[in-house]
C-alpha cells in the first residue's frame, strides 16, 4: 500500500469529523438566529401599544387616524400575524432587515455605527476578566489556606455583585469622590476605564471560581508529580502545565461569557452614557421599534454564536483530548 493511500486513509476520519463539526454549527446558529427572530416578532408584540404609532413618532405625534392607516398599509402592519411573521423571515433571510421606526433609517445602517463601540466594550472586559481571574487563581493556590479563603471571598463576592451598583460604587468612588475618572464614558481611553471595569468585575469572580479548582487538582496530578520529579520548578510545573488546564474551562465558558457581557451592556452603556448596542436596544424596546430591535438582537445573537464557535477552536487546539474524540 502507497503512503498517499495511507495518508488518505487517515485524513478521512479527520475530514469527516470536521464536516460533522462545522455542519453542526451552522445548522445550530441558524436555528438560534431562527428562535431569536421569532421571540422578538412575538415578544415585542405582546407590549401594550400600537406599531403605526412608534412609526408616527410615539403616541405624543397626535397622528391622525388616516395616517396611522397609512403606516400599517406600508410596513405590511394592517396583514395578518402569520403573513407579517413569515414576511419578516424572509427580508431577514435575504439580508433585509428593514428601516428603524423611530431614527427614520435603514437598521443596517444604524448597527454599523452601534456595533464597533459594543464589541470593543465587550472584548476588552472579556480580557479584563479573564486576567483577573488567571490572578485570583494562582494567587490562591500560592498562598495557602489563608490566600485560598481570602481569593476565594473575592470570587464570591464579585461574581454577586450587579452591574448597576458596582457602576454607582465605581462613578462616586473614581469620579466623584477621587476625580481620577470620567463619571460617562467619552472617546478617551480614560472613558472606556469605568465601563470595562463594571462589566469584567462580576465576569473575573464566576471564571476564577471556576479556574482555581482546576488549577488546584492540576497541581496535585500526576504529571505534576511527574514533572517536580524531572526536576521542574514550581513555577515551571505551573507556568507549562498547571496555566494550561485551568485555562480549559475558561476557554470553554468563553462563549457564554461574552453572551453575558452582551446582556450586561444594556446596563452599563445606559449607565454611563455610552453609545453602543445594548443603550440603543433598550431605547428600540421603549420605542417599540421592531426593526431596530430584531437587528440588534440577531447581531447580538450572531457574535454569541461566532464567540461560541471560537471558543470551542481553542478548546480544541489545547486540549489534545478533545481534538480526537
């Protein structure tokens, strides 16, 4: 037998695997892009309100009952629940996803501007969390039983804390109190400081949690023995083998947690005064303007999905395991 033959031989399984892989991804973030669309149709439907009038510009625009008609005919309002359900499936299955009620302007438009200023709130709280977290972790399985209690307090007590009161702490501490901070956030690096913080805080305790009891079964593991037996420093033995596995979980919870961070932007760009995708959804909701927020709900959707996606790569790619089951 040829080597090329042995060598498809064994590339077969691995492709196989891999198509089983990507087609089940696809076929889940279609179906979440799919629930999502259909609980914000119904959802925001359920508000007390009529649609026409967010289009009049809010029950305060005293519209007249001709042009409320009016509305309804052009945005396909005055068709039956069905027939406006599967019309918004399928402008949204071919990439439309309509004009904004209450800003006047196509949603497509609107999310390019939103979705930069969220995903760099968002990413750097991810890093944030995730440093403060690997911190707590070796911290408290370096320092004893006093450092573990005290690291594991900490976890606790972050990982309780909401964002609307850590934000309130935060502004009257930094910003009022010290004066080192801007109370909202602005186009300076010193405004994103306060934001950042408030999301990464919560995130950094519930992550450490879950890293420092890796960490510790990591050091008392067999290739851990192994590997002080070698001769291999503490600090070797951690920095090689006992980072790694606590990062696992981590890794793995990534996905979830940028969902998290996504949800808690709501808050915390509303609190701070920061424009982005969960202030501009909240507003949509109030507004009852059903394009805006089914746009924002699928890209946000969408980035869970993609974040999940990675997430499970670099699962992969670090735990030789995974990459052969």
């Amino acid at each position: 037998m040829s080597t090329s033959t042995i060598s498809r031989q064994r590339l077969a399984p691995i492709l196989g695997r891999t198509a089983r892989w990507v087609l089940g991804k696809l076929g889940g973030g279609i179906f979440v892009l799919w629930a999502v669309a259909t609980a914000i149709f119904f959802g925001i439907r359920m508000i007390p309100g009529d649609p026409a009038e967010a289009i009049m510009g809010g029950p305060g625009s005293q519209a007249s009952a001709e042009a409320l008609a009016a509305a309804r005919a052009e945005y396909g309002l005055d068709q039956p629940l069905y027939v406006q359900y599967f019309s918004q499936l399928w402008r949204l299955a071919t990439g439309d996803m309509g004009t904004s009620y209450s800003l006047k302007t196509p949603v497509a438009e609107v999310l390019g501007e939103l979705i930069p200023p969220t995903l760099v709130l968002a990413v750097l709280a991810l890093v944030v969390a995730w440093a403060l977290a690997l911190v707590l972790a070796v911290l408290s399985t370096r320092s004893g039983a006093v450092g573990t209690a005290i690291a594991s307090g900490l976890e606790i007590v972050s990982a309780a804390v909401p964002h609307f009161w850590l934000a309130s702490v935060l502004i009257m501490l930094f910003a009022t109190a010290l004066g080192w901070l801007p109370p909202v956030s602005t186009s300076t690096p010193a405004g994103l400081v306060l934001p950042v913080i408030t999301l990464a805080l919560p995130l950094a305790g519930f992550l450490g949690q879950v890293m420092r009891d890796t960490m510790a079964r990591a050091q008392r593991s067999a290739f851990a023995l192994s590997a002080r037996a070698r001769g291999e420093s503490e600090i070797g033995v951690l920095l090689r083998h006992s980072l790694r596995h606590a990062a696992l979980p981590g890794i793995a919870l990534s996905g979830w947690a940028f969902g998290s961070l996504l949800s808690g932007a709501v808050v915390v760009e509303s609190i701070f005064a920061r424009p982005g995708l969960g202030r501009s959804l909240l507003s949509a909701v109030t507004a009852r303007d059903i394009p805006l927020v089914t746009g924002v709900a699928l890209i946000s959707a969408a980035a869970y999905v993609v974040i999940m996606a990675l997430s499970d790569i670099a699962e992969r790619l670090a735990d030789p395991r995974i990459q052969a089951s």
